[in-house]
C-alpha cells in the first residue's frame, strides 16, 4: 500500500526538482510530473487523479516473469519469420491514461514499422503481472482494464500466479470481449504471428521465486 492513501493530500511549497519517496501523495499535475528527470531510483512514481504515487517496485516473482517474458518476445523478434512485426518491448513504462500517468509492467509496440517513441506512440498490447493483494488485484482487473482499453491498446494481458490464469482484454468490438488462458494453455495472438506464450512456464517461475521469498 502507498502512503498516499493513509496521508491527506498536500501542494508542494515551492518547485520539486527531484522525485522521492517522501513526496508520496502530494498533488502534482502531469505537466509538473513530466517535467522533473531527476528521480530517486527504486521506486514506481505515478500520477493518479493528481496526485503523485510512490510505491515500491515489482517483487521477483513479478520482475522474474516479466524478464523472462521479454526474452521470448526478444528471440521472437529475432528469430522468427514474422518477429519484425514486433517493434519494441518495455518493462516499467509510463503511459498516460485518463487517470494521469500509470507505470505499466510490459508493453508491446507492433506494427509501426519503425522505431517507436515510447512516450508518444500508443502501446499495441500492456501486461501486468499480478501483485500480492485484494486491492492490486481490484486495480489490474477493472481500473486498469478500462484505462488500458480506452487509451487504445488493442490486448492488455493480466497475468496472474494467484489464479493460475492469464485474462486477456481484448479492444471494442472484438468477440469475444475477454479470454481466460489456463495455466496449461498456450496463448497465441494474430497481432504476434507464429508467437507462443507458454503461460504455465511463467507461473512457474513466479512460484520459484516466491517460495524464495516466503510469500
């Protein structure tokens, strides 16, 4: 949970050169966001209804996954016939929603046909890994489902080793709407031609590293 939600919400008495830890729910709008480059570093800072929102990043049963998915999207790219296709791909990135600015765990960029601007170009498909907690999960399933879709992402995946499920959202008007991959599945998408996402790999991973970490 981030301080932001225990803390009232303040304004910042003078100019922020330099995000921190400490500045967890104070307003800020997007412009004053965008416009700071200096950050400490370790931390997720995003802008939600005006207010900034510092909390700590992904644990290793998130990052692992989430490394080891974009190797396979990285061998894709390279290797397969159809991997140009694939643009680029991101872990950790800002988009801007209706909302404010939400950092995404992965995002896709397909079929521009030339180097993307991540910060300007429209990611084709978002991945979030599911974090431990009722209220994480409430946020990946509804908030960021309807900020990712109306945004324009036309697959946003949620990845989740609680479930031993991948839902998948597809952009309006696909039908149907919605697919929940097993853990046993092998999930494929036109938009990725000749790509396969091996999902039980993943939650496996994801398990590897939480017994590690006990939780």
């Amino acid at each position: 949970m981030s301080i932001a939600e225990l803390e009232p919400q303040v304004h910042a008495s003078r100019p922020i050169m330099r995000l921190h830890p400490g500045l967890n729910g104070i307003l800020m709008s997007i412009d004053e966001f965008e416009s700071i480059d200096d950050w400490e570093r370790g931390y997720r800072y995003e802008i939600i209804h005006g207010v900034l929102v510092v909390s700590p990043p992904p644990d290793d049963a998130g990052q692992g996954p989430n490394e080891r998915l974009g190797n396979w999207l990285w061998d894709y790219q390279q290797r397969h016939p159809s991997g140009k296709v694939l643009d680029d791909s991101l872990m950790e990135r800002p988009v801007r929603t209706k909302v404010g600015i939400r950092v995404v765990d992965r995002a896709l960029w397909i079929g521009f046909g030339r180097p993307i601007k991540s910060r300007r170009d429209k990611a084709t498909i978002l991945v979030e890994f599911v974090s431990l907690g009722k209220r994480a999960a409430l946020r990946d399933y509804e908030d960021k489902r309807d900020e990712y879709l109306e945004m324009g992402a036309k697959e946003y995946w949620i990845i989740d080793r609680f479930r031993r499920t991948m839902t998948v959202y597809f952009q309006k008007p696909a039908n149907p709407a919605e697919r929940i991959v097993k853990a046993s599945e092998t999930y494929t998408t036109p938009l990725l031609p000749g790509f396969e996402l091996l999902l039980k790999r993943l939650l496996d991973l994801a398990d590897q590293y939480a017994d590690d970490e006990g939780a």
